[in-house]
C-alpha cells in the first residue's frame, strides 16, 4: 500500500514538472503580439513618473501594458522581491507605439514591460527604475481652505521636499481620510452638482476621481487602515462600497483595475433628512465594522448623531442635537489572550459641541452597548472642555489610545493637542499655534 502511494505521488510531481516545463515553454512572454518591438529607454535608469516608450508594428486598440518588478533584498534565503503583473498608465496611444508612466510607490527595481492583449503577454523590453518609494513615517497635515492648499503641518523628523498641495480644482474638498502608505489624501468635493469622492496624489500633485460615475456619496469611512469605503447613492437607496480598490500603496501590493462595489442592501435615508445634510466630517466603524457613526446637519443649524448599519440601514440616536457633532475613534491595546484577533479593541463615539448653555463646550463621549439590554448608548463625557470648540480630530494607526485634535478659540486662534487616553494628559503642538487650518489628518 505504500509503495503504491509512493508511486502514485512520484507520478503526479513529474506530470506537474512537465506540465510546468511546458508552461514555461509556451509562456506569455514568448507570444508574438506585435513585431518590431522594443523599448526606446530600454536598459536605462528611469524616475517614477518619467514616460517611457514602446513601439512595434500591429498594436491594436485594446491593448494594454503591465510591468513586473524585481528588486535585490539582500537576504540569502531570499534574494529577490517580486512584484507582478501591475498595470501601466498609458498616457498616448499610436498605432505603431505608446507611451505610458513609470509608477510612482515602487523600490529601486528592474522593471521588464509587457504588452498584455486578451490574457497574453509578450515582453517588450526592460528598464532600471529608481527608488519611488514614499515616505513610511506619519505627517500631520492641514486644510487650509482660504488658501485652498493642503500642507505638511508637521513631521516627527527633519523633512525636505514638496511642502504645499493645491487644491484649488477642488476648493471644498474635506471630510480627508488617509489610505496608509497610498502618500495621498481621500476627500468628498462637489462635482456636476454630486458630492464624490476623489484622491489628491502627493508624489504627482494631480486629482483622480474614485468614482466612474456621478454617484452621490453621503460619506467616507476609513476601515483597518487597508481599505476605504463609502456610503453611496448607486440605485434608489444607499449602501456601501470600496472605493480605494484602485489607489496604490507603498507597499508592493498590486493595482487592479477597477472598484468592486460590496453586494450589500441599499436604504433610503430616514425622512426629513437629505444627502447634503451630510459630509462635513469622515464616518467612524465601529468594531467588527458593521457599524458607522455618522453625523448629519439639521435645518435648524443643528447637527444630530446617526448610525449606519449596512444591514439595517440609517437610524437616529435620539436626545442628541448640538452645534457640532463629531465622530472619533482610537485603538487600544489588550492583554495577550493568545488570540491574535483579541489584542485589539476599537473605542468609538463622538465629540459634542454646545456654543451656549449648561453644557457648553466640548466634550468627549464613548459609544458602547448597556450591557443590561445591548443597546448602544453614549456614555458620560470622559474629556469636558468648556472652553473649547473642537474643529477636527483625526489619529494615527501606529498609536495607540491617541487622538489629535484641532482647536478653535477666539483669544488663541486655531491650535492643535494630542489627547492620550491611558494618561488623560493633552499634549500642545507648540510649532502649530494659530494656524490657518479648517481640519488636520494623519497620513503617510
């Protein structure tokens, strides 16, 4: 019996060995596309961004081009990094050529390009990219909307570069998300009448929209720190999708194509409320992300808290109305359980602020279920500042149980603190007294 077993596997390795030879054989990259082919920068030192230009005979007009990236890791075991196939930007089509765009986010690599046609690819020629790879530490960053640029507020190290972003081709751009390592910010703007959501590119300074058509979306909510979804209008109701599924990222990960929205149900908002009542501040999930903290405008001027649940849809959370209603999260960290799914615990809730009155101020309250009937409740204020206005808050993935925020005062101007949960201490950015900023976002 195990002798038969032995053989049974022997045969089945050497079927796979040739059906692996002759894969290699008949492999995409010695498919005949186009004749006369070649790189023109072939065998050269390229930048991230610089065009680069293939010509041939035969190109057709659904053709496409992908790259595969090899880049030295230095370690015995494994001395090679591999990235591939990751599409190419074409930025002109000929009929014996194009020209497409080195990418940006990417190691110093060998780069071999492709001509991709109906799943079949040929191998045009190769060139040496520089190192694109952006910044992995996080910079706070400031929306300045009189100016209508975007700038590097401040960094933990000595930074040289591009300091300044113009903004003016979105001049509303906010409710600003950071994908990590995307080096870029996702906002909503105003476009043909629709809010939508778009990316402002740091490495090229231009604008991509992350959605293909003119959807209404109510508001972004970043996720783990690996995707970003929104709540959009694609049909008569709202639900949620990914629309981050196309950015890139310093962090090898391959770029698809196109957005896949999540096969969820869609809702109406709940009566008396309408899609520009919304926007002005990110949405929160909480843990478990089936729920997201929302905040709404009234017609009253006032704002009200509002719940997602992409299974149930929109509710209100009665009791509340304010002049400013602002979601927040942080992460907290948890004794070791030996379950990795355990050591991480999200708090969420939101930011009230009351311009006049016995609550007036600013104060800080938790979102969590009654533990008797498992509704979720606001619970008492764990921070009272009743001589601030709170304008922004935003945090950073790689601390724990911290939450910056953007004041507003009348005698101060506009000014910026940490608030550490384990200490309960604020901490000033002395550098970023009165400074012009209408909302502040962590990103790298």
């Amino acid at each position: 019996m195990t002798k038969n077993k032995l053989f049974a596997w022997a045969i089945t390795l050497l079927c796979f060995s040739l059906t692996s030879c002759s894969d290699e054989k008949d492999g995409p990259s010695k498919k005949i596309l186009v004749t006369n082919a070649g790189v023109t920068e072939a065998n050269q030192t390229v930048k991230p961004g610089d065009i680069v230009h293939i010509y041939g005979d035969g190109f057709q007009e659904g053709d496409q081009v992908d790259f595969d990236f090899r880049w030295d890791l230095g370690e015995p075991l494994f001395p090679e990094g591999y990235l591939g196939p990751v599409s190419a930007e074409i930025v002109e089509r000929h009929s014996n050529g194009m020209s497409i765009r080195m990418p940006y986010r990417k190691p110093e690599s060998r780069v071999e390009i492709f001509l991709n046609r109906a799943s079949e690819r040929m191998s045009l020629g190769k060139v040496l990219l520089a190192d694109g790879q952006t910044p992995k530490d996080f910079r706070l960053y400031g929306i300045n909307e009189t100016d209508k640029t975007i700038e590097r507020a401040y960094a933990e190290e000595t930074v040289t570069g591009k300091k300044t972003w113009d903004m003016s081709a979105h001049p509303d751009f906010r409710s600003v998300v950071n994908l990590q390592k995307t080096y870029g910010l996702c906002g909503l703007a105003k476009e043909n009448g629709v809010q939508q959501p778009f990316f402002l590119d740091f490495c090229t300074g231009e604008w991509k929209a992350l959605s293909f058509y003119d959807y209404n979306t109510l508001a972004l909510v970043i996720g783990s720190g690996n995707d970003i979804a929104a709540i959009q209008q694609r049909g008569k109701g709202y639900s949620l999708y990914n629309v981050s599924a196309g950015l890139e990222q310093s962090n090898y990960a391959t770029k698809t194509r196109s957005n896949f929205p999540m096969p969820e149900p869609q809702f109406e908002l709940p009566e008396g409320f309408t899609p520009e009542q919304f926007g002005d501040y990110p949405g929160v999930f909480m843990q478990g992300n089936e729920i997201i903290l929302l905040s709404a405008r009234k017609g009253n001027g006032k704002w009200v808290p509002m719940l997602y649940n992409y299974r149930n849809g929109f509710y209100v959370l009665e009791g509340i109305e304010a002049d400013v209603i602002i979601p927040f999260y942080f992460g907290m960290a948890l004794p070791d359980s030996g379950s990795p799914s355990l050591l991480y615990q999200k708090k969420v809730g939101y930011m009230i602020y009351y311009s006049s009155g016995d609550n007036r101020g600013s104060s800080f309250r938790l979102l969590e279920s009654d533990k008797e009937s498992s509704k979720l409740q606001l619970q008492e204020p764990f921070v009272q500042l009743s001589d601030k206005k709170v304008v922004s808050i935003t945090n950073r993935l790689d601390r724990i149980g911290t939450i910056t925020v953007l004041f507003s005062d009348k005698e101060e101007g506009r000014t910026t603190s940490d608030f550490d949960w384990n200490s309960k201490e604020w901490t000033d950015y002395t550098d970023l007294s009165d400074m012009p900023y209408n909302s502040v976002v962590w990103a790298n």
